[in-house]
C-alpha cells in the first residue's frame, strides 16, 4: 500500500469521518422511514413481538429440554431421586 492511500484511507477512523457516516447513516434510516412508512408500519408492530416470542420459546425450550435430561440422568444415574432440577449435579 502506498502512503498517499493510507492517507486518503486511514487505518483508524478519524472523529469527522465518525461523524460525517454516523450523520450520513441517521439521514439514510430517516429518508428510509419516511419512504416505507405506509407499508413499513405494519411490520414493525409485528417486528418487535415476534422477536421477543422466538427469544422466549428459544430459553423455554432450552431448560425444558435441560430439565428432560436431567430427569434422565437422575433416574439412571442416582437411583431415581429427583433433585438438581435445572443443571447437571
């Protein structure tokens, strides 16, 4: 690489070039908004409850299925007693 491209590009980015994309990027997401407001409103009430559904039953299934093995190593392993409910003992 040559100087002169290191200069046009940094390595690090400086704080005006932060700003200039950040602002850049706030501009585009606005204009964006504004554009699919009409058919974008109808996603976005359903955007963050689906989200938030996946995630719950994405954990409640991962205990429950840690509990169903957890059973099974209790009754195979200590003679059937039921303790240690949510982790490996």
């Amino acid at each position: 690489m040559s100087g002169r491209f290191l200069a046009i590009f940094p390595l690090w980015p400086s704080e005006r070039s932060l700003i200039i994309f950040g602002a850049a990027y706030l501009i585009s997401v606005q204009k964006k908004q504004r554009a699919q407001f009409q058919i974008g409103f109808f996603f976005h009430f359903f955007e963050i409850p689906f989200s938030l559904y996946l995630t719950i039953s994405l954990y409640l299934s991962f205990f429950s299925l840690m509990y169903l093995t957890d059973c099974i190593h209790t009754i195979t392993h200590h003679g059937g007693h039921w303790g240690n409910w949510l982790f490996f003992p």
